[in-house]
C-alpha cells in the first residue's frame, strides 16, 4: 500500500495540525470517526515520515494502527 502523510499547519483548533494521507491521488483527513475523504489539495501541508505519523498519532492520543487503514478508492 503506497500511502503518503502530511501534516497541516498548526490552527487554533488544532494546535499541532492534523494528519492527512494520500493513497492512490485520494486525500484522506484522519477524523474521529476514522478517514475521511477530502476534496481539493493539502497546499500548506508538510510531508512526514511513516515514523512521524506514528509519533504523531501517539502524542495526539490516536491509535498508530489507523495508518494502515487509509482507505483505498478501489475497496
């Protein structure tokens, strides 16, 4: 699974950005309720590491399984 993850820019709401994924040109959003389809493109958004993701995920309370469950538009 060729998944990419970017983290946007820190907002008032959220004050260390949120974690988006692109698999297969589809951007994703992680939500509460899991992956979220988004429209439009991540402009100010910073690519990060599988690693950073995972650190990510930890510090903000996410389980890091989640990064392997970005949905694929095919499924």
């Amino acid at each position: 699974m060729d998944v990419r993850y970017l983290r946007t820019e820190p907002t008032m709401a959220f004050p260390r950005g949120r974690l988006l994924a692109v698999q297969a040109g589809r951007l994703h959003v992680l939500a509460p309720d899991g992956w979220d389809v988004i429209g439009g493109r991540a402009e100010r958004a910073h690519p990060v590491s599988r690693e950073d993701a995972e650190d990510w995920c930890e510090r903000e309370g996410w389980d890091p399984a989640l990064l392997d469950a970005v949905p694929h538009p095919e499924h």
